[in-house]
C-alpha cells in the first residue's frame, strides 16, 4: 500500500521533477501562470487586512492577518500558478544538472514580472472597489501605514526579514509536496505562512502588492488623513525600489539555500557522503 505521504528523503527527487516541469514551461504560459500567483497572494494580502486591521489587540490582530493570508499560497498549489519565491526552489534540479542556468534564470524573472502584473492589477481593483473605505476609510488609512512602514526599512532589516520568510514558504512548499491529497496540503502550507505573517517577515510577491497599494490609497485624502503619515515619509515610488531589491535577495537566500540547497546536501549529494565514509574508514 502506499504511504499517505512521501517520506523526507523523497522531496528532493519531487522538487526536482517540479522545477524541471517549470523550466519546461514557454514564456508565455510562465507569464501567464506568474500573473495568477501574483493576484493569488495579494488576495491573501487583500483578505488578511480586511480582517486584521479594526483588532486592536496586537498579537490577536497579528494571529488574524497569519490565519487568512495562507490563502494565497493555498491557490498556487492547488489551483496551479508560478510564484517567484517558491521557485527559488529550482535550484535543486539546477544543481543536480537537470535544468542549467540560463532555464532557471529566465522562469525567475518572467515569473517575477509575471507576479508584479497580478499583485499591481489586483491592488488597483480593490481600490477601485472602495474595499480600502471599509470603517470610514481607517482601511485605507492602514494600507498606506503598512506600505510606508516597509518602504523605509533599511536594507539589513528588509534581507534579514526576507531570508526569514522564504525558509518558511519554501517549507511550507517542500511540506506541500509531501502531501497526496488536498487537506493534508492545506494543512502543511498553512502552518508555516501563518508563522511568517504573523512574524511580520518580508515577502517580495506580497510586498508587490502592499506597496502599490499604499500608493493607489494615498491618492485618496481620506485614507493619507487616517493614516497619521507625515507626507515625507509616505511611500512613493522610490520606496517600492529599495524594499525589493534586498527582501527578492532575501527571498533568494531563504529559499534557495537555507531549503532547497540544504536538503539536497543532507540527501543528494552522494559525493560528500562518499567521502564522509571513506575518511571514516581511512
């Protein structure tokens, strides 16, 4: 009979087929799927406000946006789409010489692009469907705080933060993979992205989505008014630049290394355990 789930040492050989499934992808089919993600995630974002924002409760309000936001996870498993930062895990295959770089580096970027389409497009709709006016604006008002508070992080603060939270989406992911039916999925995704929201860490696809947002809101004098923000200090366009470039680097290293790259060394790398058993022996 088969096993409900595959065991650790199976991942790595999954994340392989997957990642070299992605690199197969045209360029337009990455697009497409990546503008999906994006939209994905920003509803988790969306939703998660929506929730939290009235909770004046800190660790209650907190627990509330981490136990909505996994949503968007949940629909690029289940549902299929390409999302940036879990892609980072296509270095397994890369560094197992299935796909080579140039593949791996085209799938990041078009993804990546394809994912700020669908956060940017999802943003402008729901500012457009006034759901940021919610509680008399006091939404609105939150949005532009969230995007301001992360468009001036320095860049240590946003890396650290990043590389925090793409070792749990990558888990979450990795976790994901384990799973053969759709609850037991659920139940692994939604774990690990309720810990980094509710940590605050920085995530890139998502933070496509906060930041435009804000600046969609702070056109709006209600919601700049609510959000207490001096007018220095509110996010501009600038501020999208300098927050993405270091939590996409931490993202990278979360991701890439801190997951992917460490499980194919604790289970594929047969070289370095061959070598580990020679100098015993020796």
């Amino acid at each position: 009979m088969d096993s409900a789930m595959l065991k650790p040492s199976e991942l790595s050989d999954a994340s392989i087929g997957s990642g070299c499934g992605k690199a197969k992808l045209t360029t337009l089919q990455q697009l497409v799927l990546g503008i999906l993600a994006g939209a994905f995630i920003a509803i988790g974002g969306v939703a998660s406000a929506v929730i939290s924002h009235s909770i004046t409760n800190v660790g209650v309000s907190k627990f509330a946006a981490g136990a909505v936001f996994p949503v968007g996870l949940m629909l690029v498993v289940i549902c299929g789409a390409e999302l940036f930062t879990g892609n980072c895990l296509m270095v397994v295959p890369l560094v197992d010489g299935k796909i080579n770089l140039k593949e791996l580096l085209k799938n990041w970027v078009v993804v990546y692009i394809g994912n700020f389409i669908g956060s940017v497009l999802i943003a402008f709709l729901v500012f457009e469907a006034g759901v940021f006016a919610i509680n008399s604006g006091k939404l609105g008002g939150v949005v532009i705080k969230v995007a301001s508070t992360k468009g001036n992080l320095s860049f240590g603060t946003a890396f650290a933060s990043a590389i925090m939270c793409n070792f749990l989406v990558c888990l979450a992911v990795w976790g994901a993979s384990a799973a053969k039916d759709i609850i037991s999925k659920l139940v692994i995704i939604w774990f690990p992205i309720m810990a980094f929201v509710a940590c605050g860490f920085e995530h890139c696809v998502a933070n496509m989505y906060f930041l435009t947002a804000g600046i969609f809101a702070k056109s709006n004098p209600v919601f700049a008014k609510a959000s207490g923000i001096e007018p220095d200090k509110m996010i501009n366009g600038s501020h999208v630049i300098q927050n993405l470039i270091p939590v996409t680097l931490g993202n990278i290293v979360g991701g890439a290394v801190m997951v992917g790259l460490t499980y194919y060394l604790a289970y594929k790398y047969i070289p370095l355990k061959k070598v580990m058993k020679f100098q015993i022996v020796v």
